[in-house]
C-alpha cells in the first residue's frame, strides 16, 4: 500500500509542477494567429509532456491505507477509516447522528 501512496504523491507533485506549462502550450498551440509551423512544434512539445502530469491520471485515495474505493473527499480517507476515527473523536466537527 505504501507505493500506491508515494505514487499518487508524485503524481500530484508532477501535476503542479506541470499545469501551468501545459495549459500555456495548449492554449498558444491552438491559436489560430499564430504560424501553422510554431502551432505544430509548439503542440509535439505539449503532447511528449510527462504523461503522469496530466490530471486524468490522478486518483483519489485514502492517505492511511491507500484504498482507492469510497473516498471522502473533505478528509481524503476511506469511509473505514472515517468510522474508525469518528468513532474515536478524532476528526473535528464529526459525531455521531441518530433520531
């Protein structure tokens, strides 16, 4: 489970590193003022990026145990793991609701 987190880490530390040049590229690459020959170096630059910078290959998973199904996003833990530490009082602003 260990490697699922520190991948997901890096891959989100590409991600920033990344975004802003990527968005530059792609929206210069798609201007159409802009000479077809720069146009196209400019987008063979944008799409040889490091492919795990792109947004569509980040996955959200839970950073205790690296679960990657049933994902709270306000906390980034599992729904287990939320019951866990909810039951303990150890998440802020989260109790138990029963009528």
């Amino acid at each position: 489970m260990q490697k699922k987190i520190k991948k997901n880490i890096k891959q989100r530390y590409l991600f920033k590193n990344f975004e802003k040049n990527r968005l530059v590229l792609k929206i210069i690459s798609r201007n159409l003022d802009i000479k077809k020959d720069l146009r196209w170096k400019l987008n063979q630059k944008w799409f040889f990026f490091h492919q795990n910078s792109s947004i569509t290959r980040i996955k959200n998973l839970c950073v205790l145990t690296g679960r990657s199904k049933s994902i709270y996003r306000l906390f980034k833990i599992s729904r287990i793991q939320l019951r866990k530490l909810a039951s303990n009082g150890l998440l802020p602003g989260v109790s138990k609701y029963s009528w």
